[in-house]
C-alpha cells in the first residue's frame, strides 16, 4: 500500500451549536496542495487546535498545537542500516593488513552521510575510523595497530550514502588469533544522528607465511 502524504487538523469549538461536531480534519493529496478534503464544523479559530503532520520520505510525524507548539515528535522512516563490502572482507589475512591497499565501503539505506567538505564530513573520518573494533585485544592486533595509525586522508565519501576506507599499510601488526572485526558507524558522521551497526562483521585469520616467519625457518641449523 502507497504511503500518502497528509495533514490534519482538528480543534475544539465551545462555541458550536448543540448537536455539532465541533472538529475539522483536513488533508491534502501529495503533488497537489489544493486538492484538500476535509470535515469541519464552525469551529472557532481562537481555541486550541491540535495537528497532526506526517509525510513519507521524512523522518518525523509531528503533533502540535497552535497555542503550544510541538510537543511530540517521532521517528517514522524505515531504521537506518550499513552493509560493508570490500577486499578486506574477502578472507582477509594479517599479510594484507601488513601489506596495506585493503579496501571497506561502507553503504547506509535510509540514511546519508553528512555533507562533504572541511566542517563536516571530514571532521568525522577520524570517528568512523574508530568505529572499525575488533572483539579481540592483542598487543599488535587491530585496536592498538590499524585502529591507532591509520590516516584519515584514506576515509572517502564516495557518494551521499558510501564511504571507502583504504587502509595503510601496518607492518607492526601482528596476531596469534582470528580477530572478529565489527563496524559501527558513528551517528555524528550520518543525518540521522543515530549510531549504525553495519553487518556483517569480517575477520582477518592469522597468517603463518609472513616474510619474517619464513626467514626464521630458515635458519635452522
């Protein structure tokens, strides 16, 4: 079912004659602010009215009065939501970490990114940096490593709903265990102002042919 735009207002009259509804409602057909239909009685416009507003495609349904203002206002749209893709969510290892050029997008459905440019978005690619946490806690793992060094300069907003991080190169890290990497995009850096868990969550396996680990091998006596 469509969803259609629409107005109502409604009010109490003391002043209607005895058998009358004292209430008007109206609403108006989306693309055509003339076409109105409505249900009235004679009602006096100096009392309280009470409207009620909602409109698809935005955020909020709102319910005022003409005396006192808004007084609730809530969520309608469909919640925000984040799916990340990317190399580094193809069975990524700690070479490509270690090797750097791994690549996240990160892409929101009914949310976008906050405008682009030095005194918005910008300020915000170090936050959603910050958002990428692994559930593990090495010494050299991603927290201390790759959450710490990476460059904002490698957060992108490619589009009014995708950002792509290309991660540096970290030859200090290093691990003894999968990490469970999981992103949350920080609601400073969205319109909707609501943080976003993104799924699904990517791991990066240990990698036992790190060039390290074959020079020690071979020096085996």
């Amino acid at each position: 079912m469509a969803a259609v735009a629409a107005s109502f207002t409604i009010w109490s009259n003391r002043h209607a004659q005895k058998g009358g509804q004292g209430l008007y409602a109206n609403y108006a057909t989306p693309g055509n602010q003339n076409d109105a239909h409505n249900r009235h009685s004679n009602a006096d416009a100096r009392f309280p009215k009470l409207y009620l507003d909602f409109e698809p495609g935005y955020r909020h349904t709102r319910i005022w009065t003409n005396q006192l203002g808004p007084y609730l206002d809530w969520l309608t749209a469909p919640a925000a939501s984040a799916e990340i893709t990317g190399t580094i969510t193809a069975s990524a290892t700690e070479v490509g970490v270690v090797a750097g050029g791994l690549t996240l997008i990160i892409t929101l459905t009914n949310d976008t990114w906050v405008a682009a440019g030095g005194a918005s978005f910008d300020l915000q690619r170090q936050n959603i940096i910050n958002g990428v946490t692994s559930a593990q806690g090495e010494a050299l793992g991603w927290n201390l490593v790759p959450k710490v060094l990476q460059g904002v300069a490698g957060v992108i907003r490619t589009s009014d709903t995708v950002v792509t991080i290309t991660w540096d190169a970290f030859p200090t890290y290093d691990i003894t265990a999968q990490e469970v990497i999981t992103v949350t995009v920080p609601g400073t850096a969205v319109v909707g102002t609501l943080a976003i868990v993104a799924v699904p969550n990517f791991t990066i396996d240990v990698a036992s042919g790190l060039p390290g680990s074959l020079m020690l091998l071979g020096c085996g006596t």
